[in-house]
C-alpha cells in the first residue's frame, strides 16, 4: 500500500471538485487527474487528510484547494525542499490546484 501526494487538477474530463465537493462523485476511483510527479510526502500527507478543508473524492483520496503561495508553505513544512525549488517555477500564480493526498494498492 503506497501513500502518495501530488499535485492536481481542479476540473478535468474525469474528475470536478465542486461534485466531489458536494459529495455527489463517484467515489470509486474519483481523484484529480496528477500534474506533477508524486512528491516526498513525509508529514504532507497526514496534513492533507486533517485539513480542514480537505474534501475526501474516494475511500483513499483526499484533497486540499489551494493556490500557489498555500502548496508552496505546506510543501516546505511537511514536505521536501527538493520539491520546493521545482515548485516555484512549475506552479502559476493565482491558479488554483488541489493539493492530494491518495492511498494506493
């Protein structure tokens, strides 16, 4: 069993936070389609999950909207430096993305 965290999309073919959000998805297999390499979760995804504004899309998949500044501070605080300085030039500015928290078989 992994535990994975990475960054997603909001809305996509496959997968809308506003549904999750209302709890009218899936939650069989519903999680935001992956942008980003999974990232060195240490302490992030234990965070996810607690968030409070965390909004559980499928039995191991939570997520967190955010934007960049809000990744960027729990990625240095829970996660790893490495994926901070990538990060920075990967991430826009006042976009917003879901920060995810997913558990694997």
């Amino acid at each position: 069993m992994g535990m994975h965290v990475y960054i997603g999309k909001v809305q996509s073919e496959t997968f809308d936070y506003e549904i999750a959000k209302a709890g009218e998805g899936d939650y069989h297999g519903y999680y935001p389609d992956q942008i980003t390499p999974y990232l060195e979760c240490n302490g992030l995804y234990g965070v996810i999950m607690k968030h409070e504004d965390a909004v559980q899309t499928d039995w191991g998949c939570w997520v967190v909207k955010m934007q960049k500044e809000d990744i960027l501070d729990h990625v240095i605080q829970w996660g790893s430096v490495v994926d901070h300085k990538w990060l920075v030039e990967f991430l826009e500015y006042e976009t917003d993305y879901l920060l995810v928290a997913l558990e694997t078989a």
